[in-house]
C-alpha cells in the first residue's frame, strides 16, 4: 500500500520518518523504544501500527514538512536543518505555518557552518561581502545574510556543495558538517556555525481536534520519558543524616531523593534518580562527603 492510497481515518496517528539514511534506524528505534511495533507493507513505505494505532511512513527527509502540511502524515522525525528551511522557504513565499518543531530528539547532531578555503586569514562575517557562497540551504544562508547586513550572492546547488569552490562555482560554503572530514578533504575550514541541528519530533502549529489527540500526547510522554532516561540512573546510599545536604550538593541533576530511616539510627539510606552521567569521580566524591554503601542501577522505563 503506497501513502497516497491510504484512508483518510483519524483515529490513528502517522508518523513519517526517514526511508534510508542516517535518520532513518535511530528514529526507528527511538519509537521502539516507546513501545510502538508495526508489520510492514511489500513496498516497504508503510508500516501498520500493531501495539499501538501510530502508522509509520518512510519518505524521503526532505518530504516530510511538506506531507505534515498536506495532512499526508501528522507528525514527523526529520533533521531540524530540513524543517528550519522549508518553514523560512514558505515564510518567502507567503505561506502560512502549518508545521513546527515539537521535540529535540538527541540524536543525528550536526551543524550549518559557513566554510571558506584553508588559505584564507579569516577575519570575520564582514569577509564575505561581496562573495559567492554555495549551499544547499539558500533560505537559511539568505537569513543569516540580512542579518549581519552583508551583500553576498547566494549559489543554490543540490549536492557537492564542498567541491564548488574547487570548481571555480564559489568562494566559500555553507554546508551540514559532522566531523568536519569531508571539509578538510577539500580544503576548506568552519568559520561560523549558523544553525545547531539535530533529529526533531515536527507536527502542525494547529492541535488535533480528533482522536489522534490523544495518541499524540500519548506518544510525546513516552517520547520524554525515553529521553529523559537516556542517561539517567538510579542511585543507592547510606549516609548519616547530617550529611545528607552537602551530599546532595554533589548531585545537582538528581530529582529530590528518597529517604529513608535505618534502624532508628542516625544513618539514612537514600535513592535519588540522576540524570548526568554517574562516573567513577563522582562515586568517589560522594563517598568522600559520607556516602557508602554506593549503588547505581539503570533505569529501563520512566513515565512521569
């Protein structure tokens, strides 16, 4: 079954997410995580929620603004770099906003950096007036334009955007970088970052008014409990009780603990949920303060 063939019910939810790329496994298994299981169809474009009424279809990244808009899908994962260029292409154009970003999902992290030739001094943004820049976020760079008040000519490519400089097409770049690898391959250097991108959770400005209401509050719960265990622990002491406030000091990304009374003494045990990385430094630094007994466990699910 292709997306174009589906019914037009509402009382299921259909997320659309990345068909193949680098998007495309961790949002799968971000909404595993959630609880969510599908069968998928032969074409392998759509997959038919089975533990719960949420609908996968798998696109194309750069199709999933437009089909949130159309009402083809209502919510979407897809790279935050995407969506900020499509809101401020239709902004151009004079359309209204349908979509949004909901949620910073934590992953594909990346950046929209301006890069220029390894031999040149860079001396700042005032640098390229007058230059030409290829990228493949024209709307985006144009923005950042008019905002440092800079006349520079936009050069819009599809791909390759790194070789242009090479092949006489521009001067410098703006372009997605990860490691910052393919950049150095071709002689060029980041200058400036005009965008911090990331996987985002997109659905429409406008609330549901159906069914699929609740299924999205539902699924933004599980979502937020997901992450926010991502690196989360639970930890495990004694203390005496005295001690109990320059301990917590010591932890301030814990939820208020649990405390408990030990045999009637002035010892304590307590249980407080971390949300940093417990490294071996803080183990010893708390131990150090009072604590013992020390004990850290993962926390598999958490639904506030």
């Amino acid at each position: 079954m292709s997306p174009s063939a589906l019914p037009a019910a509402r009382d299921r939810l259909r997320v659309a997410i990345q068909k193949s790329g680098r998007l495309s496994e961790p949002a799968r298994a971000l909404l595993a995580s959630c609880g969510l299981s599908w069968r998928e169809s032969r074409d392998r474009l759509f997959c038919y929620g089975e533990t719960l009424p949420v609908d996968l279809l798998l696109v194309r990244d750069d199709d999933i603004p437009g089909l949130i808009a159309d009402g083809v899908c209502d919510l979407g994962i897809v790279g935050r770099n995407v969506l900020a260029e499509q809101i401020l292409q239709r902004a151009n154009g004079s359309g209204q906003d349908k979509y949004r970003e909901w949620r910073a999902l934590g992953f594909g992290g990346c950046r929209l950096d301006i890069a220029v030739p390894e031999g040149w001094s860079w001396g700042g943004p005032a640098q390229l007036q007058g230059k030409r820049i290829a990228t493949s976020y024209p709307s985006l760079l144009q923005a950042w334009l008019r905002e440092q008040n800079i006349g520079a000519q936009v050069v819009p490519l599809s791909g390759s955007v790194e070789i242009a400089p090479r092949l006489g097409q521009a001067d410098a770049i703006c372009d997605l970088v990860s490691s910052g690898a393919t950049l150095a391959a071709n002689q060029l250097k980041p200058v400036l970052t005009l965008l911090q991108s990331e996987a985002v959770l997109a659905g429409p400005v406008a609330p549901f008014a159906d069914a699929r209401a609740e299924l999205a509050a539902l699924l933004l719960r599980r979502l937020d409990g997901v992450l926010r265990l991502k690196h989360s622990k639970l930890l495990l002491f004694q203390a005496q009780r005295q001690t109990v406030p320059a301990l917590m000091k010591l932890l301030p990304d814990a939820e208020p603990p649990t405390v408990l009374q030990v045999d009637g003494a002035d010892t304590v045990a307590l249980q407080a949920l971390c949300h940093g990385a417990m490294t071996w430094q803080r183990l010893e630094d708390l131990k150090s303060a009072g604590a013992s007994g020390l004990m850290v466990l993962p926390v598999e699910r958490m639904l506030a």
